[in-house]
C-alpha cells in the first residue's frame, strides 16, 4: 500500500512547501520525503519527519534549485516503524523564484478621480510567463463591485475600475496563474477617493436688463432630445428596452472634433448594432455587440467591435475580450476620437 500525492503547486525553494498525500491504512507517525532531479534521477533530497498528518513539509534548506523540475515520492510509517510502499511513478514539480506580482495601488494611496487604469506588475527571475490575471475592486466591508474575470490576454497588464465615489475608500486585489499553475495573489489593498466634484448643472445667470425692463437668463447649458422610432419600453423605471427600437440624436448633439464618449448597456442583442453615428464631415461609425466562443478568447466572451470611416480611412476597432454579463452586470464602452482617429474600451461592472 502506498501513500498518494496530491499535485504539487510551483513553489520557491528558499521557502519550502507542503506536499499534501492522501493515506488509508494504519495512524501515520512519520513520513518520508524522497526528491529526484527528473533529467537525471539523481536523488537530491531525503529525509523523515515526525508528524500525524497527511501532509509533509518540505523545509526552505532542502537544496532544490529555483529553476529546477524535480520528481517527489513519499512514504509513511506506523507507530511499529513499518514503512509504506514508495510510488513507481513519482509526482512532478517545478521551483521558481517567487515572482514580483503588485497592482500600481499602493496601501494608503488617494485617487483623484472616479475611474483609474489600475497596472499590474508581473516578472519573474527564470521568465515563467504569466498565464491569466483577475484584478477586482470590492467595497471597504470586501464585498465584490468589479471584476475583470481571468483575463488571459497578459500583453496588456491593466483595468479599468469606475464608478469610484468621493470620499469613500475601497479595496482592490488581484489574483492570477503563471504557465505552470503557481497561483499569485497581491492581497487586499485599501485606498482612498477624494476628488472635486464638479458641477455639472452650472447655476443659472440673472442678468437685468433695465432698458428692456426684463431679466435675462442665461444657463449655459444645450439640450437635446432624442427621437425614437416608436414608443419606449422602459425597464425598472431605469433602462430604455431599445433592442428592437432605436433613438436618433440629430439636435443639440455634435460628434465634431477629438472627444470622448462613454455609453452603459445592460443585456445587448448580440450581433446588433448598438450605435451609429455620422457628422458633416463624411465621417461614420457603427459598433456592434458581439459573444461568441472564440479560439484565442479561452472559452465564451462577449467583446465590442467598432468599423469607422474616418479621414479618407476605413478601418475596424475590437474592444478586448470580456466575461459574458450576469444579470447584475452592465458593459460600460468608451469611445475616444483623438485627430480624427478612434479608440474603443470596454469594462464590465456591476449595476
């Protein structure tokens, strides 16, 4: 009879770790640990310890190298010093330094605005590449607000968190899984909000005008209303059901010039498009909504794709890819146009 290990995790070996065995047989008084280089067989560590439990720990100064890929096999003893069977297929490992893995929110850092691109820092000495990320944003009691999901794309190590209120302070992690499954995590990191609110409604301007024996008004403020193409649904008094309807804005609404537009939607058709927009200038843009199982997005995503024509250029934008909404969430898109060009982001946040 023979003891079974469980997988054993990436780990560093100026650290150590437990290896974890399944056992059914007589109470365990001690355990035996035997280590060999998988290249060459070469055994590298052995020793017995005192212990009842179903786990070994492997101490930081067993002479594993970071770097290395070992092989492991274990054995227990009963309190009559009788030894279990070694396994004859040994369970692989690899040592890796401890990665450098940190958010660019610091412990006690103030945030001047309601949304951050938050980085993610990642490298590791014997360059075990980073295989997914998560960075979430939860309230000051550790409740969820934002997620990312496993993020698999790690060219990009960043994300948006919105929605930030003034005054307020939050938390924010992220969690993630090298090539060979040595899970990272940064812990939970407190921060502040504090921004000047400003005023979006300007108060109203009385100026009088004796000569007219009146007062003048100004609000500096232009309206525009949207026509739709027939009556709207409204859904919890909160969302416009436009899913089989739409809205034109042609009054008090210019897209002339470099702006930045940002949009929610809750519960998108898929393959429709959600916006268009045009101006005098020739320029057009359509965005569309899109989910699907693709081969480079790791399973079923949701992503936004933008086709414009612009200066003379006609050209498609792919937002990246996200986790299909729950019932809870909604997509906030941003669009920019900086000289004439576009950018497209999207996020997922709760309502």
């Amino acid at each position: 009879m023979y003891a079974t290990i469980h997988p054993i995790e990436p780990f560093d070996s100026s650290i150590g770790t437990d290896i974890h065995f399944s056992w059914q047989g007589n109470q365990i008084y001690k355990a035996r640990c035997l280590i060999k280089e998988n290249a060459s067989g070469t055994t590298v560590y052995d020793k017995i310890i005192s212990t009842m439990k179903q786990s070994y720990s492997l101490p930081a100064d067993s002479e594993l190298k970071n770097g290395g890929y070992y092989v492991a096999y274990l054995s227990v003893f009963d309190i009559d010093g009788k030894e279990s069977t070694l396994q004859s297929v040994g369970t692989p490992f690899y040592c890796y330094e401890t990665p450098e893995f940190k958010l660019s929110v610091n412990p006690g850092d103030v945030l001047k605005s309601s949304a951050y691109q938050t980085g993610l820092i990642y490298t590791q000495k014997q360059n075990e590449p980073l295989n997914s990320f998560c960075i979430t944003l939860y309230t000051y009691q550790k409740t969820e607000l934002q997620t990312s999901g496993d993020l698999y794309d790690t060219s990009q190590l960043e994300y948006l968190i919105s929605g930030l209120e003034n005054a307020k302070q939050y938390y924010i992690r992220a969690t993630g899984k090298t090539l060979h499954n040595m899970n990272l995590d940064t812990g939970y990191i407190l921060f502040t909000v504090s921004y000047t609110q400003a005023q979006i409604f300007n108060p109203l301007e009385l100026n009088n005008r004796a000569e007219h024996g009146a007062i003048e008004i100004k609000s500096n403020i232009i309206s525009t209303i949207g026509i739709p193409e027939k009556d709207i649904i409204y859904i919890d008094n909160e969302f416009a059901d436009l899913r089989e309807n739409f809205v034109t804005y042609d009054i008090g609404f210019e897209v002339n010039g470099d702006f930045t537009k940002a949009f929610r939607f809750h519960r998108p058709v898929p393959n429709a498009k959600i916006i268009h927009f045009t101006n005098k200038d020739q320029c057009h843009v359509n965005i569309y909504y899109r989910e699907g199982n693709y081969s480079d997005s790791g399973g079923e995503k949701a992503f936004f794709e933008l086709e414009a024509v612009s200066l003379g250029s006609k050209y498609i934008l792919f937002s990246k890819y996200l986790p299909l909404p729950k019932d809870t969430q909604q997509f906030v898109l941003c669009t920019n146009r900086i000289g004439g060009y576009y950018e497209i982001r999207a996020e997922l946040v709760n309502k």
